[in-house]
C-alpha cells in the first residue's frame, strides 16, 4: 500500500519540477545538470520515460549496453531528449498524473527521482531547491537502504559515504547514524546521501571534516 504522503509529496515535486521546465529558455534546457554527461533536457527526459519504460523495453536496452544498468540509463535519457520539450513535458505532466513508479521499485522511488533530480536542473540554474521537511526521512532511508547493485544507480553506496560520522539536518527534525556531528541542510544532505557535488563549506560540525576527505 502506498504511503498517502510519500504519494502527495511526489505528484507536487513533480508537477513543480514541470512548472519550472515550462520557465527555462532554450538555452537553459541545453543547460549541464550534475549527472555526468546528462543536461537538463536529458534528466527531464530520464524522468519522462523511465517511470513508464516496460520490461521488454527494458530488457532489450540492457542487452543493447552490454547489460550495464548505468550505461542503458545514461544513453536512453539522451536518446528519449530527441523527443522534443512538448513530448516531454506532456509525459511528465502524465506521470505526476498518474503517479506511475519504474518497474520494480518502491513508490518512494518516484519521490527521489523527483526530488533529487530536480535539485540536478535546479542548482546548476541558479534556481531554488525543493527539498520539504517531510521528504528527508523518507529519501533518507531510500538512499541508505538500496542495496548493491542497485545503489550503484542512485549515487553510490550512501552507507558507506556517511559511516563513522552522525548527520544532523538543521532545517529539520532527522539525526542518523554514530560519531562525530555533521551538520547540513535538508538539501545538503540529500545531494551528500545521492552522490552528488557537495560544496565542503556546506557541512559544518566535528565531523565534517570526515566527510570533506570523501567528496569528490
């Protein structure tokens, strides 16, 4: 059964993530985002169809990259942005719709999707983040709970990034794990947990200093 709140949450990210594409010039859509290799015209793209892609689809684009999972997601979202804006504005409109999740994955997939890569458009932009209170918990769990191999498409095993040290957000109520504090936003947190750039002024506390040693 899916959790009303996770379920809420994601539509609203994903309807504002569709708000914001709809605001960017042209070239803002050609614009680099913080997944390697992918701009923002690809991660949206990634979101269009990704949530909708069936097995045999799947399962023939995993054979058509040497069954790499990276490599079959990094060469569809360029492949599906040939699409076009409209085509891919209108499937992500229809995903917030109706709240379809990729195959095999927990609802709270669609939530990180929505969530993390729109911080992906977003901070390159210069654009506000979206990162609610509500969402950390459930993100958080999410990151540090996915398994190898599949951690190996949502950042990298987070477990093992944040290990020995304890992570306090500071614009909510979330603590987790033992040792020294490390002291972050909602926001930080999230890209720290997905494997994504994180300034090293943004963690603060005894422990950053751990933590700094492992960005990239």
């Amino acid at each position: 059964m899916v959790d009303p709140g996770v379920s809420d949450l994601t539509r609203a990210h994903r309807e504002g993530f569709v708000d914001t594409l709809e605001g960017l010039t042209p070239a803002q859509w050609e614009t680099s985002s913080l997944c390697t290799e992918w701009r923002v015209a690809d991660v949206a793209a990634h979101l269009a169809w990704a949530p909708v892609m069936g097995v045999r689809a799947g399962a023939a684009a995993m054979l058509r990259n040497g069954l790499s999972m990276n490599r079959m997601i990094a060469r569809s979202a360029v492949g599906w942005s040939r699409r076009g804006r409209d085509a891919i504005l209108a499937q992500l409109r229809d995903n917030a719709r109706t709240g379809v999740t990729p195959i095999g994955m927990s609802p709270v997939a669609g939530l990180a999707d929505a969530v993390v890569h729109g911080l992906d458009v977003r901070r390159p932009l210069g654009l506000p983040g979206q990162v609610p209170a509500a969402a950390l918990a459930p993100l958080a769990d999410f990151g540090l709970g996915t398994p190898w191999p599949m951690s190996t498409v949502v950042g990298g095993s987070a477990r093992r990034r944040v290990a020995g040290v304890r992570l306090v957000a500071t614009d909510t109520d979330w603590i987790h794990g033992e040792g020294p504090d490390v002291l972050a936003s909602a926001e930080t947190l999230l890209l720290l947990l997905y494997g994504r750039p994180v300034p090293p002024d943004a963690l603060d506390g005894p422990g950053a200093h751990v933590l700094r040693a492992r960005l990239p």
